[in-house]
C-alpha cells in the first residue's frame, strides 16, 4: 500500500505539472521527477526522492514552439520558482543516466536485483516478470543498429482533411530485424514506470528518449505547424517528422500512453506506423489495454489500424502487482 501511494502521489505531480514545464522552462517532462523528488523529502518518502535522482537527468530535446500557443492558458503555483531551481540543481548532462552502477554491463534483472538487495526496491514477483521481459528486450538491442532512416519525398495525400481522415496508403513492410518493444499496462501504482525507468537507465543505447506521452504529442503538433508554416498545404508532414524522431532516436520510451481526442487519434494512426518502418522500438506504459485505447472516440474506426500495430509490434503485458 505504501508503495502505491508513493507512486500515485509522483504521478499526480508530473501530470500536474508536465505543460507548464515545458512552456516556461523548456525542460522535458520526466525531469519533472525532480518536483517529486523535493515534496517526498517533505513529507519523509526516501524511495520516491530516489526514483527522481536519476529520473530528472533526462533529456527529451529542446522546448517546442507550443509554448507560445497555450501559454495563456497556463497557471503558476506559488511554490513553482522554488520547486523548478530544485529540479534544476538536479540536472547534469542532457541523456546521461546517473542511476547508481545502472549501465556498467548488467541489464535491468542486474539492476533489479541490486536495487533489492540494498533495500531501494521491494521484491515484487509480478514486477520481476515485467523486468525479465525488459531484460530480453534489452539483450536484442544490444545487437541492433537501424538503417538509416528513409528520405522519402514530404509531398502527401493532398488536403488537410484527406490527410488526417483519409484512407491510408499501403504500407512498406516493417524492417524483419527490429526488436518488438513493450507495451506494459495496470492500474496506478503498480510499478509500471518504474520498470520502464529500470530499462531506460541500463540500455546502453546512445540514441534514446524518454518522455511522458502528453509532452511528446504536444512535440508533435508543434512540429507539424512549422512544417506547415514552410510548406505547401498539400505536402504531408507525418513522415518527415517520424523520419526525425527517429534519427534522434530509435529507442522511445513512454510513460503514461493514453489517447482521448481525435487530432491526438488521427495523427498517431500514421505516425506510430512511420516510426515503426523506420526501425523505432517502442517501450511504454499506460493505464489501459491497447484495445479500450480511444474507446468510443469520434472516428475510431480509423484508429482502430494504430492499435492492432501496437500490438503487433509490441509485447503486450500486465502489471498488477
């Protein structure tokens, strides 16, 4: 029960407070953490402040033109000055995991175990299945290089409208060698970001990134308007922008993947597909199932395609510890 608390209470405060770091701050939403990280202190929550230590040096990019949309529509505590120099007095190198021995050659069962052994983890049998899956993930990525990815022309399907609710056009085939990510969900507080935080921090993987959902497809919808800006109306900005994702990094990890509104919806049903063809693997978590995913959204049977290649190409798990 203890751990459940500490784990609901950290993501209240990131979801809290994810848009208004990015607007005035710049920072990626995992650094977050680190708010987390300074009211378990107060309220005498060692293994939260822990978690945040090495989840605040994070880098999830530079901040994105969004700001200067909904910066009006944003509120600021009175505390937040005091909390965010915290957070930046934790900061160190941009990507760098700073997880005790994490990385020195062991994957995340190494680590998990370690972590339990000091008394940082609690022995959980449902999180250690989780772990191991993260573990095979983890040895398949050792061996993996993607190709580069393909500069295929930015001219689309023509129109707006054609674009986001239009039919798709068949598909490459998905790269054969790429390692099937993971897709792990449950209810709150059951360690599902921590495992992923496990894997995150161990995969020796130059080109990775870890962001909560919310502040990736805001990301998203920034990029998308410069493209438009630069660009004619017809020109299609979903494969240029995967293409960048991925050269950035093939490795993204995800906390909190939910999808409730129909710009969000119409966007991923071909951007989650372009990532995947240019060889990104894909690690998040979330509050539910692939399939209750947008459920009875407007249009959602033009979603519906995203979710069954979720599920392809992900290994699809449970955590209910």
């Amino acid at each position: 029960m203890y751990r459940r608390v500490v784990f609901a209470n950290s993501r209240h405060i990131a979801a809290r407070s994810i848009t208004r770091s990015r607007i005035q701050h710049g920072h990626s939403a995992h650094r977050l953490a680190a708010l987390a990280c300074s009211s378990a202190t107060k309220h005498q929550q060692p293994s939260l402040s822990r978690r945040c230590v090495h989840s605040s040096t994070r880098s999830d990019g530079p901040p994105t033109a969004t700001a200067t949309a909904i910066e009006a529509a944003t509120t600021t505590d009175a505390d937040y000055s005091s909390s965010m120099s915290t957070a930046q007095s934790k900061h160190a190198e941009p990507g760098v995991s700073h997880m005790a021995d994490a990385g020195n050659g062991g994957g995340p069962v190494a680590e998990y175990e370690r972590l339990v052994q000091a008394g940082q983890f609690i022995d959980d049998g449902f999180q250690r299945t989780i772990v191991s899956r993260l573990d095979r993930l983890y040895q398949e990525l050792l061996e993996y290089a993607p190709a580069a990815p393909e500069n295929t022309s930015s001219k689309g399907m023509g129109g707006l409208l054609k674009q986001l609710f239009g039919r798709p056009k068949p598909q490459s085939t998905m790269p054969e060698d790429t390692p099937r990510g993971l897709y792990i969900y449950g209810d709150v507080g059951t360690g599902k970001t921590t495992t992923m935080d496990l894997f995150y921090d161990t995969v020796p993987v130059g080109k990775k990134r870890r962001i909560h959902f919310h502040a990736f497809m805001l990301d998203v919808h920034s990029r998308i308007n410069s493209f438009r800006r630069t660009h004619s109306s017809t020109a299609d900005p979903v494969p240029t922008i995967a293409r960048e994702l991925a050269d950035a990094a093939y490795v993204l990890c995800f906390d909190e993947f939910q999808v409730t509104d129909i710009a969000d919806a119409m966007v991923l049903r071909r951007l989650v597909t372009e990532l995947f063809q240019n060889g990104v693997v894909i690690v998040t978590t979330s509050n539910r199932h692939p399939d209750e995913l947008y459920k009875s959204g407007i249009q959602r049977e033009s979603f519906l395609p995203c979710i069954e290649l979720l599920k392809e190409r992900c290994e699809v798990v449970s955590l209910d510890s």
